[in-house]
C-alpha cells in the first residue's frame, strides 16, 4: 500500500470526515512528529461509529453509558487506523488537530502544534492487526515524505502522568532507528 499526502494535508484514498475540533497551527511550526494513540468507543467494542462521533461532536449519552462523560469533550486527531486497516482522516495535516491535550516532547510545550496524531483503533488489553501495522507504515512513509518527521512517540510519551497509549501491545520493536526517538517504554 502506498498513500500519499496532496498539497491541502489530506491523504487521498482515506475516508474523509471533516472534525470541528481543529484550528491553525502556528505560524512557521515545522511539523516534525507523530504521536500514537489507541482509542475504541464504546471501550472494547471495535468497528461501530464510536470515534467518528466523538471526533465530530455527535456523542448520543443514550447510546452508551461512556458517551455521558464524552459528549462534552472537544478532541480529534489526524487519522483514525481501523483493525481491519481501512484509514480515516478527520483534519488536514496542515491544521493542528486536537489530540494530546497538555503535552510535552523533550522540552516541548503543547505537542499538538507540531505533530499529527494517529489513533490506532485498540487500547491496552489488545494487540494490534497486522492490517493495522500495513496501514500505518504506509501512512508514517507517506508523512516522512512530505514533511521533516523527527520523533515518533505515543500519547504515554508526550503525558505519561495521564496516559498510557497506545499501550503495552503496540509493537515498537517494528521501528528501531527509523522514526523512534527515545520510546523505551
């Protein structure tokens, strides 16, 4: 699989549903890491529509009982990697899309200005699909190509005080030295 990200920031061949929940970045902020995370709404159930609601502001409290919490929240990332691998993409590259909250990377503040955030559809207590790792390598060459990609990271990483995604399953052996800069988990 090869994808490729066209000039607007959107990766042509992924789903589009445009988030609300993005703005500009700053001016002249290179765009140099990814961050991982792992989401699945309701927790553990995977395939429905759960993140595309969350993302777009559309939680129903009367569908779930997590969605109560939720439906007040603003947050969104670039990419959503379903388990079967199929790709959604919610905000443009370009645009800051609002993934890590409260953040830091190696004496960075606010993450989300200088990275794309990638959500893995999993959690902590689920191992990831091969699917899932195709899609992903293809989207992290695509990224890699078109801008100066540096660091790549996991939610754990950036607010390890609040998170652990995109938890003990993901697979960071599969990127020694290529992307992965200070991930030991």
């Amino acid at each position: 699989m090869k994808l490729a990200i066209g000039a607007d920031g959107w990766v042509e061949g992924a789903a589009r549903i445009v988030s609300p929940n993005a703005d500009a970045r700053p001016d002249g902020t290179a765009i140099d890491m990814v961050v991982l995370h792992s989401i699945s709404l309701p927790p553990g159930r995977f395939g429905g529509d759960g993140v595309e609601r969350l993302f777009t502001n559309r939680c129903d409290p009367a569908e779930h009982e997590c969605f109560e919490e939720l439906q007040h929240f603003r947050v969104s990332a670039h990419f959503f990697v379903r388990r079967d691998g199929a790709l959604l993409q919610f905000v443009s590259c370009l645009d800051r899309a609002w993934h890590a909250g409260a953040s830091s990377w190696q004496g960075r503040e606010r993450c989300n200005d200088f990275s794309v955030g990638i959500e893995m559809e999993g959690g902590d207590h689920w191992p990831y699909e091969p699917a899932q790792y195709a899609t992903l390598d293809a989207l992290l060459a695509a990224l890699r190509a078109r801008f100066p990609i540096r660091h790549l990271v996991g939610h754990c990483h950036v607010a390890p005080e609040r998170k652990t995604d995109p938890g003990p399953y993901f697979d960071w052996a599969r990127y020694p030295g290529r992307l992965v800069d200070g991930c030991d988990m």
